[in-house]
C-alpha cells in the first residue's frame, strides 16, 4: 500500500483561515483529511470551501476518534502548546506537523506573482484572474467570502493550492518583514506594485520607512521580473535607491492635469507632482528623480476606453469599468498578463472589454428619490479623494453627497484628512460613523456638512467604522439633501450592501 493510501491529516481549527486552507492543500495533493473544530457547523462560515471534498468533519467538539485516527496532525499556529489540545496532541501516536512544515513540504508547482501597493490591488487581481480565465488557465482561489485574504499564511497556502498560476494580493501590517514573511513562502517570480501613499501609515510611522516595506517585494524580485507604475514617484524612487536589477517593466498615463500635489522624494525633499490621481502624477526634483517614458502608455483617454503605447506599437482598449484609477488598474493587469504570463494581445483586449469590475468598487445600487446611490470601498484619504475626483469627472455638474462610513486606520489624523478632501470634493457631506462625525463636530466646519438625526454610537471594528444602523441614517440624511448622486464610501457601506438596498427598496 502506498504512504499516501495510509497517511491521514488531521486538521485541527478547520473553520479557521489557516486549517481551512492546510486541508485543502492536502486533499489538493492527494492525501486524505479529517477535520475538526470547536465551533458548531452553523458557525463554521468558510464550510462551502469544503464542499465538494471527501474530508470527515468533527464540529463543536474534538473527539478521541479523530485523534486516533490521524496519522499526522496539522495544529493552528494559533494553538498554544501548553493546551489541553496540544497535550491530546502529544499523547496521541500521530506526528505533528505545523504549518511552516506543511509549507516547506508542499512547494509551489506553479508562476505566482505579487500584486502590492497602497490602492487598486483588488482590482488589479480581479482583473488579471478574469484574463486568465478568458483564455482557459484556472487562477488559485481561496474563496474565503468576505476576506481579503492578503496577509500572513493565506497567500503562501493560496499558492499551493490546484490551478495552472497564482495571482496573490499582498498587504501589510506597516512592519518591517510582512512582506518578506509572504514571500519567502511563496517564491514568486514577478510582481506588480500599484502606488504607495501615506494612507496606511500608523500614528508616527515615517512614510518612506513604510515604504521601505514594500520594497522588500523588490528586493526579492531582483534578477526576476517586476512591473510598476512609474507615475509614482515614491515607487519609481524605491526601484532606483534599491538599484534593482532585475526586469524592469513601467506602465503610466498620458493625461492633462491642473491639479498639483506634494509628496516626500526620497532624497528628502518635498517634490510637486501634477496629479493623474492622488500621488501619482508628472513630477521631477532638484536630486535628478523624474517620471521616465514608460514601456506602457495609456493615451486618449476617454472614460472607459484608452490608447495602449507599447514599444510594438498601438492598440485601442475598451473598458467597462469606469474612472482613471481604474485605467491605471486595468495597465497593471494588462502589462502582467502579457510580460508575465506571455498572453496574446488580442485575447487581453478581449477579456478586459468583458470585465464588470470588482463589487463594493464605483458599484451602481438604484435611484432612490431621484438620485443615484453608489457605494465604493474607498477607506483612506487618497482612495476618498481618488473616488470623487473620478466621480466628478463622470458626472460632470451634478451635485454628489458623500455619506462616510469610515473610522480611519491612521485615527484622528486620517479622519480629518478623509473628511476635509471629502469638503473639498462633495457638494454634501454626510459623516455617518462615530469618528468622523466625532471630527465633524470637533475639528472641522462646514456648511456642507449634514449631521444625522441620530448621533452614531461608538464603533470599530478592524477597517469596518460603522454599523449597519449608522449607514442606513447617513443615508436617510443624504437622500434628503439636494443631491443627484449619493456615494457610501467605506468598508461598512460595502458590508451592509443588502442593508442599504433594503432601505432603498431594491
């Protein structure tokens, strides 16, 4: 009998992130699973994933049988190992295999590329699974609903699951080695970088040191391949002080602009750029940095079609998602497919033109009294302000009341940021949860702002700032202000979605 026909995994934390993915690592190479966890299978929310695989499932308890049974058992790296679990653990006749184990022992079989980057990295992967899936290549998916899923052990788990290329969204915590963890485990071979701002930073966190963090994706791609959008100066000036040396790719756009912003170079000078979108933009300092020709360049731009320059020449590409951020998206999934993965031209343009664009993103609800109502994730001052400078553009004269739903990672600092681009953008502005009303109230006036009724009570969660309740009443407010379009900005308005169509009538 073969090892493989004897050896049976135990997985114990099965309803969690990493035991969910470990089993189906195992049973995507073959090896019989059982699984256990003490939640109940109600509240086991990523079961689905486990559907249409032969694995025995223990929930609400972890039974003697299942440790008689395994012949290796797979802890979380959760699990303390003065637990009364870990000494069942102990006490059994399996082997014990954590989960750095199971990573050095299941090795990528695939290309993986990073895409990282402060904005767009969602729908820069989306987009780029959507190319792969034209033309028949099964991209890894986690389908771990309703999480990112860009941080410590899911990507490197991602990318050993069953499928022909890995397409994995990478983020940070803000300290230095959270990329270097990922990639050391998961060895990829390109990587896309968005744009970095200062939007993430934690309270007095210097922003070329966070921006250091993103070159450790950089770093590790030297003598490989890596594509960035030169438009940036922060990203162009990283590749260029780590003297990289590998497959230099650089996309950017051709676009008029009289909106003129500032950013830290990396010589330590503030440097002027006249902005595409926040950050990103034509710039060049007194120390010799200067946006270069990239090898991709969107021209004509219209909004949802564009002229791609590339050293062969021209092509038109049509979109049908909206907005120049997501010009820039829809570069960096182009220039990946193509450069990385070597697809044809034609077959990128056609998948792009068939793309709806990525939920909780610039998404369409309904009219409700007259307006329409929008919700975007947009949760940091430059995703904001990206968001309604675009919606600006699209909409051109209408009047547009933004409902914020945001409690700012970087606290009050990013509150007040959000709020006062917001001022300078919305016709309307509706603080609906309790920390931007809170500097609503306390550090900022305008007759632009319109209080709810009802004052929010106390809330954050992670990145979701308000609760259901809160985004309903901001906007109730909103619908009631002279308004033709109102935008939900923030995780909350995307989480509570059905909340708001049910409010609407949808």
């Amino acid at each position: 009998m073969d090892r493989m026909d004897r050896e049976i995994f135990g997985v114990i934390g099965i309803c969690g992130t990493v035991g969910n993915l470990a089993a189906r690592v195992l049973m995507d190479h073959g090896f019989k699973v059982i699984g256990t966890d003490l939640k109940s299978e109600g509240e086991c929310e990523f079961k689905h994933t486990l559907d249409n695989y032969d694995i025995e499932l223990y929930f609400s308890t972890h039974p003697k049988s299942f440790f008689d049974l395994s012949t290796c058992i797979v802890p979380p790296p959760s699990l303390e190992k003065k637990s009364p679990v870990f000494k069942k653990i102990n006490e059994s006749n399996a082997r014990l295999m954590d989960v750095e184990g199971l990573i050095e022992r299941f090795q990528p079989d695939k290309p993986i590329i990073y895409i990282t980057g402060t904005n767009g990295k969602t729908t820069t992967v989306s987009l780029m699974k959507h190319i792969c899936y034209h033309i028949g290549l099964k991209p890894t998916e986690h389908n771990l609903t309703g999480l990112q899923g860009n941080a410590e052990y899911i990507p490197p788990l991602q990318s050993r699951l069953n499928g022909d290329v890995a397409v994995l969204e990478t983020g940070i915590s803000g300290n230095p080695g959270d990329l270097r963890f990922i990639i050391e485990r998961c060895k990829p071979s390109s990587g896309v970088i968005t744009n970095i701002t200062p939007d993430h930073l934690k309270k007095d966190q210097d922003f070329l040191g966070y921006a250091r963090i993103k070159g450790e994706l950089v770093e590790s791609l030297k003598n490989k391949q890596i594509i960035i959008n030169s438009d940036d100066p922060t990203v162009y000036g990283l590749v260029n002080n780590l003297d990289y040396s590998g497959d230099l790719i650089t996309f950017g756009v051709d676009y008029n602009s009289s909106k003129e912003g500032k950013k830290l170079c990396w010589c330590g000078r503030e440097l002027s750029i006249n902005e595409t979108i926040p950050g990103v933009g034509y710039y060049s300092c007194e120390c010799g940095l200067e946006r270069p020709d990239p090898d991709y360049l969107a021209k004509d731009i219209k909004d949802r079609s564009f002229t791609l320059l590339t050293l062969k020449g021209e092509l038109k590409i049509d979109l049908k998602i909206m907005g120049l951020h997501n010009i820039y998206n829809a570069l960096g999934a182009f220039v990946a497919c193509r450069e990385f993965l070597n697809v044809d031209i034609e077959e990128i343009r056609k998948a792009m033109k068939t793309f709806e664009g990525v939920p909780g993103r610039l998404e369409y609800i309904s009219t409700f009294k007259g307006k329409e109502v929008i919700i975007d994730y947009g949760h940091n001052p430059c995703g904001v302000e990206t968001v309604l400078r675009e919606l600006r553009k699209i909409y051109n004269n209408k009047k547009i009341a933004a409902v914020i739903t945001i409690s700012s990672e970087s606290g009050e600092v990013g509150d007040i940021d959000i709020l006062k681009r917001s001022v300078s953008l919305a016709d309307f502005v509706i603080p609906a949860s309790f920390y931007s009303r809170k500097v609503a109230k306390n550090s900022i006036y305008s007759e632009k702002i319109l209080l709810t009724d009802n004052a929010p009570d106390k809330f954050r969660k992670g990145h979701l700032g308000a609760t259901s309740n809160q985004v309903v009443e901001g906007l109730k407010t909103a619908s009631e202000c002279d308004a033709d379009i109102i935008l939900c900005l923030g995780e909350a308005a995307v989480t509570y979605k059905q909340d708001i169509k049910t409010f609407i009538g949808v």
